[in-house]
C-alpha cells in the first residue's frame, strides 16, 4: 500500500495504484455548526518520514490542522505494507461538541474519508437506537452489503469492510471502542465519538485501523491480530475456552416462546441433562435463559435465580451433575431491585459476583444492546 497526496492536500490510500480510500480529512461540530479541513479548518504540509518499532518498519506521515489561527489537531498516518494507523491527537481542550444523545449523531469525525463507487462493502450495524427511543431501545445488529457511498446505512456501524475483485480493506476504531463508532458522512464515512461527548482535553487521540487483506475473511482476520496485539493479547484457540472447548445445551431464545407454556424448571433441566448423558452427548455446560425473575420477558427483576424454578439455585444443579454454567442476562427492568438504571459500575461487580456464583463461566449480557443510552 502507498499513500498519495491530492491537490487539495488530503491524503489516499493506495494498492497497487488502485485506490481503496481517498479525501483523509476531518469534520468537527460546534454548536451544532460543520466545519472540515475544506472549509474553516486550515491544514499544514505533510511531513514525511521513516521509523521502526516491534512491529517492524514504517512510513509516517504527518499534518497539523488550526481553527481560528489556533492550533486544533495533529494527524499521523502510520503506513505499514498491509496496515495504516491514522492517530489523530487533540492540541488544546474542545468545547460544545454535543449533538444529539446517539451514536447516529456522532461528533469530532476524525478521520472522514470516501472510496470508489465500484467498491463494495460489508459492514454491522451497533444495534443501538436514537434519541427517542423508547424503553429499552436499540433494535438488532444488522449486517449489510451494498456498492458505493450512496448505499451506506443511515445507523452507527463498525466494523467496515471495502472490498472488490482485487482486494479487501477492514476498517474500525482502534481506542475508546465503547464510544466511537463509523457513521456515514456527506459523501463519505467518518470515525467519530457518540453525539453525547461535549469537551475533549489536549492529550486525547482518536485512533483508526485499516487492514488490507485478500478478502473479507482474510481483512476481519488481520484487523483483529493487529487489535489483539495492541492491546497485549493472543487470538484464542477454541480449545482454552470454557464454551468452545465442550459441547453446551441451550434454551436461549427458545425459551423466550415456551416460557409462557412450558417453563423450564429444575426439574425439566435435570431431566435434560440426564436424557443427554444417557444418550452419551458429552455435555460440558448449560445455557440458560429466563432463570431470573423479570418483569416481563426481556426486563430482569433481579439476576438471582428464580425461587420458583429453581428454589436451590444454579449452583448446586450444575455442581451435581459437573457442569459449568452460561447464563443470560436481559436488559433491566425500569422496577429492579437493585435501583439502578445500569450507570452504576459496582452494579456490574454484583452481578458478576451471583453469575460466579452460579457456577457461571460466560455472562451473555443482552442489556448493552437495548440500553444503549448509558453508553
């Protein structure tokens, strides 16, 4: 991959000489007023020049972009020969940046950029709502393949994938994932940060990856290597973990149909586990959902078991019969016990502790998607 200047000094990527990426720029809202590196934000040369590290050699581009004749940001673009890190470092601190309170409305797009009109893409939806979404918000995560800009969804996604014949070019943030999404822009696609974020002090850094790849497969691959690796980790093998190692059983989701006929109990679950053994399935866990009492399905009371299907607990069950537990956590119910609208991080610690507790070795914590309004 080599980078490429243009006329109006905003960078491209390039394979081969064909282009993935062109018009590296930056959109900055203030008090609900676009300004971009075309048009009331003025940026420097690029500079230019060579470094190593661990991970081995590269060509670093650098600009500096001002507001008002003051200094506003500093862009890096990190190129290596199947990867680009643009860093993008704030001066000075940035006020009045809110939006709306939604990653739709994303603010401080940094890096924006478009592509080809041949290029297709493939790319999944946050799952999460707008603004006024009712109780609890968020609909499904949705995977989506179109052609061009034109065809980009109106929703927050991440990650992105650019693909064509030749090649493929995975895209996502690479910091501060809880908050940053990829939003579709006027022409193009920016990296931004959820449309409630106000102020940004100096010192903050938005940083994006982009990993190239033979394929979709190959680019999403390669993304994630480079993500792990970042952050100090190894990709997992299914044999080290606790739920791709072994065989489970799961009434999730079906449960959420049968529940109002034909509830699952302790009962009808050591039953299942013992027609499973009989039938010498190797069974390593359960995956249990609707064990806790709830409002209505999909609104937890409280995520302890439920007295009245499982008067002893999880624990003593799986204990018996020498199986782990995963069990489902649904959004909150706005009546919960813990009075707590899920902000409170020690809320998260005291769920954690009743799910080790019940022998559980995987949270599946459904209320990240529908509450999305405390992310």
């Amino acid at each position: 991959m080599h980078i490429k200047i243009d006329d109006n000094g905003q960078a491209g990527l390039y394979c081969d000489n064909r282009m993935l990426i062109s018009q590296i720029g930056v959109r900055l809202s203030q008090h609900g007023v676009w300004r971009t590196d075309l048009d009331g934000i003025t940026g420097g040369d690029w500079i230019t020049s060579h470094g190593e590290d661990d991970g081995g050699r590269y060509e670093l581009w650098q600009r500096s972009f001002g507001l008002i004749e003051d200094p506003l940001l500093s862009i890096s673009l990190r190129l290596r020969d199947t990867s680009l890190l643009i860093s993008a470092e704030i001066m000075r601190d940035i006020d009045n940046l809110k939006r709306e309170d939604s990653f739709e409305d994303a603010t401080m797009l940094v890096p924006t950029f478009t592509f080809p009109g041949d290029m297709w893409f493939f790319l999944s939806t946050f799952g999460l709502g707008g603004t006024n979404d009712d109780f609890p918000g968020g609909y499904w995560p949705t995977a989506k393949i179109g052609r061009g800009v034109q065809d980009l969804p109106r929703e927050a996604f991440s990650p992105l994938v650019l693909f064509s014949e030749h090649e493929a070019l995975a895209i996502s943030p690479a910091n501060l994932f809880l908050t940053s999404p990829l939003v579709r822009t006027e022409g193009g696609v920016g990296r931004g940060l959820h449309g409630a974020v106000d102020h940004l002090p100096a010192g903050t850094r938005l940083e994006t990856l982009f990993a190239l790849g033979n394929d979709v497969p190959s680019a999403l691959m390669h993304l994630g290597d480079i993500l792990m690796e970042r952050s100090g980790k190894v990709r997992p093998m299914p044999e080290r973990s606790p739920v791709f190692s072994s065989l489970g059983w799961w009434n999730a989701y079906g449960s959420y149909y049968t529940e109002p006929i034909r509830k699952l109990d302790e009962s009808s679950l050591q039953q299942i586990v013992d027609d499973l053994r009989k039938s010498d399935i190797p069974l390593g866990y359960v995956g249990l959902d609707l064990w806790y009492p709830y409002e209505q399905i999909g609104q937890a009371i409280e995520y302890v078991p439920d007295k009245k299907k499982y008067p002893r607990g999880i624990a003593p069950i799986a204990k018996e019969a020498h199986l782990s537990t995963v069990l489902h956590l649904s959004s909150l119910s706005e009546k919960n016990t813990y009075g707590t609208d899920g902000s409170d991080p020690s809320f998260y610690r005291q769920v954690a502790r009743e799910v080790v507790e019940q022998k559980g070795t995987v949270a599946w914590h459904d209320w990240l998607r529908t509450q999305q309004y405390l992310t």
